[in-house]
C-alpha cells in the first residue's frame, strides 16, 4: 500500500516486488466464507493466519515455498487495459514453469495458471488510479497439506499442483526467482533494476 502511494505520488518508478508470505489464508472480495473449510482452532494448530483483503478473486493459500509476484505498475503506460495485465502476470507465471520443463496454460472457463496436474498459478489483482495492486502467485514447494483448508479460488472440482510435486524432486527458490525476473523483463518489455531500501533505483 505504501508503495503504491508512492508511485501513484511520483515518488518511485513502477515497482515488481517477489516475496514468499508466512502460512497464511487470504479472503478477495469474491471469496464465500463456505470456502474455508478449516475452522479457527484447526488454522492456528497449523500456524496459518486467516486475512481479509481487497484484491479480486476467491479464498486462496500462501506460505514458504510459493512465490507471490506484487507488481506496482502505472497501467497508463500499458494501455490503460486491466484484463491485458492479468494475461501479462499469467504469462509470466507460463514462462516461469516452462523455464524448468512444465507446461502450463490457461482455462477460458477459470482466472490463473494450470498444468494437467491442477492449478500452479493464482490471479488476483485490484487496479486503483491505473495503478495496480496485489498479483500473482506461484507454487514452487510450498506444504501443499494446507490447501485442503480451502477451496482455492472458490473452484471445488480442480486440484493444486506445485513444480516439485510435477517434477517430483527439490525445486530451488532462488532459481525460480531468477527465472521469474527474466519472465517479468520479457514480458512487460522493461529492464529491472535492483532498488535500494527507500524504493528507488
């Protein structure tokens, strides 16, 4: 949020930040509480936070092990398109997977990233001023055990995979991280600089 302040003040350039979250359950305004299935007592036995927030989309899952790519992107320099920007994050998220040989697309019929083993890749975006808030996320090897709490994304009939779980062994975060970045700069057509800690370059 302070980020995005500052970009929409002109204090900062468009800003990617990648971060992986503690055990936690985020509710966007489409979520039903019907999709949680775990109750209070059961979410802090396995030390998983349970938040609202103001994205779009259903109930999803973060933890170790997954990356979560926030872009604070001023949407007038990428055709004022909110739905191109959602397919940009998605591509990433495509080229991310296949940069360690697993193939995933998209499903006309739901939002996300998926593969022939689940869903990899979830979608959920706020836009406020044209500048846009939240993003994506990636399941690398994150303890998939947790997404039996929810129905991710409200979608009871699909499962969730992760790299390790299709590639069936150690996936390493920080090469994911790389390969990430370079999907972004491809992407989004841009070069990324590393930015000090008061958020500029």
């Amino acid at each position: 949020m302070r980020l995005h302040a500052r970009r929409l003040a002109g204090e900062i350039c468009d800003t990617i930040v990648v971060l992986e979250h503690p055990p936690c359950i985020t509710m966007g305004r489409a979520s039903r509480p019907e999709h949680v299935l775990a109750g209070p007592d059961e979410l802090a036995a396995l030390g998983i936070a349970f938040h609202y927030t103001d994205r779009g989309g259903g109930v999803t899952y973060h933890g170790p092990g997954q990356l979560v790519l926030y872009p604070i992107v001023d949407l007038r320099g990428y055709d004022q398109d909110v739905h191109a920007h959602a397919r940009r994050l998605e591509q990433v998220l495509i080229e991310t997977s296949a940069a360690f040989g697993v193939a995933a697309g998209r499903k006309p019929e739901h939002p996300g990233v998926w593969t022939t083993a689940g869903k990899i890749g979830a979608v959920g975006l706020r836009v406020k001023r044209w500048v846009t808030l939240h993003g994506v996320s990636l399941n690398v090897s994150p303890d998939m055990s947790h997404f039996s709490c929810i129905v991710p994304c409200g979608i009871a009939d699909q499962g969730v995979a992760s790299l390790a779980q299709i590639l069936g062994r150690e996936v390493d975060g920080r090469e994911v991280k790389s390969a990430m970045r370079e999907a972004v700069a491809r992407v989004f057509g841009i070069r990324l600089i590393e930015a000090g800690s008061d958020g500029r370059p």
